[in-house]
C-alpha cells in the first residue's frame, strides 16, 4: 500500500534522492579507507603526543565511519520500503509522513510527534 499523498513523480524524487545519498556516503566510505591504507603506510611513531593525536585521529575516524554505516542502513531501509509501496507511511502508526518532512529527512521512519514521543 503506497502512501496516497506520494505521487509516482514523488516516489522517483525520494529515490534517486535516497540512491544519490547511498553513493555519497560510499564514497566516503572508500575514500576514508584509502586515507586510513596511506596513513598507516607512511606513520612512524616519533613521539608520545604523536600516538596521542594519531589514537585520536583513529577514534574519530572510527566513530564518523559508524554514523556513515547507519546512515547507510537508513538509506537501503528507505530504499526498500519503496519496493514494498510503503515508503511514505509512518512505522509506528501508518499514517502518511508528511511530504515536508519527507524532503527534509528522506529516510525518516515515522512523523516528527512520533520521533519524539519517550512513551
């Protein structure tokens, strides 16, 4: 059941939106790989401050790879509720999302009062 407030012009919108945001964060992916090969490639341990600042590279580094991994996870998500016609519809109560918040957050799973909702 694909969301009635989408129309197929909007639902090929959100994805090629989705797929050219999928092949951004890719490249990201690849290029911080390759950063990471070049850097351990050329590292040599001089001083105590340098292993400090290089651990700290690697921590950040790993920790923006996690949020590309998710956003990635979010991506195919979205990308796959097309496939199924449900993309549009909240996750939580099934009511159309917005086409407002659609366009802001592409991969969002339910309405804002919903995302915000504790209970």
């Amino acid at each position: 059941m694909q969301a009635k407030h989408l129309t197929e012009k909007d639902i090929t919108f959100f994805k090629k939106q989705l797929l050219e945001m999928k092949k951004e964060a890719e490249s990201y992916t690849e290029s911080a790989d390759n950063q990471e090969d070049e850097l351990a490639a050329v590292t040599v341990n001089n001083h105590p401050a340098d292993l400090g600042t290089e651990q700290f590279e690697q921590e950040r580094d790993a920790s923006l790879e996690y949020m590309r991994q998710d956003d990635l996870h979010e991506i195919d998500h979205a990308l796959q509720k097309i496939e199924e016609g449900t993309y549009g519809l909240s996750e939580k109560s099934g009511k159309p999302i917005p086409k407002e918040r659609l366009e802001a957050l592409p991969t969002a799973r339910m309405l804002v009062e919903e995302a915000s909702d504790t209970n």
